[in-house]
C-alpha cells in the first residue's frame, strides 16, 4: 500500500517557475514507477511524466519537453516535478501517482494503482 500527498502548487506569473512535490508512504516506494498526471478544467487527465523506480528512465509528453523536470529521491520517499517557462495552458490540478508493483515508467492512467489528492497549479498570463 502506498499513501501519495501532493504539495508545492500554487499561482504563478507566465514565464515563472514552480516545483510540485509529492511525499510517499509505503516501503515499496523505492521500487515502483511513479507518474504526475494534471487535469484542466474541462479536460481529461494526462500524463505529464513518468519516472522509473532507478531514475533510470523518464517520460515527458510533447508540450512540458525541455521545461518540466521529473525526479525523485528514494531516501526521502519522494518525487517532484520542476516546471520551468509555465504557460497558462499548464493550469491544472497535478496529481502524483504510482505503480503497484513494477519499477518501469508507464504512460497510461491504468497502469498506476494510487494517487494523490492533487494539488492547483495556476498560471497566470
């Protein structure tokens, strides 16, 4: 069993910076993939990016390339995401999620088992 809560949201300027972090309970954090997903008003959920259990492997969708940074610390139980040049089409509630069982990065919703409560990412223009 693995408890996700979500931190680090907030407003912030167009072309600003923010970092959302996600602390995890659970021994088996250190062995399973993790994701952050966000979802805009209106909208589906999507992947943003998806990090193996070694930090070995990374995913990023098409439109956070090169601007958000997805990266953990298996001490600490935790895994952010640094978002850089945000956009207004960023605003949404991000959610941090992982794999029940294997270590591999995955990129659909199905494939994660628990998830956070979310936390606002607002971007203004």
């Amino acid at each position: 069993q693995v408890q996700l809560v979500e931190s680090g949201g907030g407003l912030v300027q167009a072309g600003g910076s923010l970092r959302v972090s996600c602390a995890a309970s659970g021994r088996t954090f250190a062995s399973v993939g993790m994701g952050w997903f966000r979802q805009a008003p209106g909208k589906e959920r999507e992947l943003v990016a998806s990090i193996s259990s070694n930090s070995g492997s990374k995913y990023y969708v098409d439109s956070v390339k090169g601007r958000f940074t997805i990266s953990r610390d298996n001490a600490k139980n935790e895994v952010y995401l640094e978002m850089n040049s945000l956009k207004p089409e960023d605003t949404a509630v991000y959610y941090c999620a992982a794999r029940r069982r294997w270590g591999t990065i995955a990129t659909i919703q199905s494939d994660y088992e628990y998830w956070g409560q979310g936390t606002q990412v607002t971007v203004s223009s």
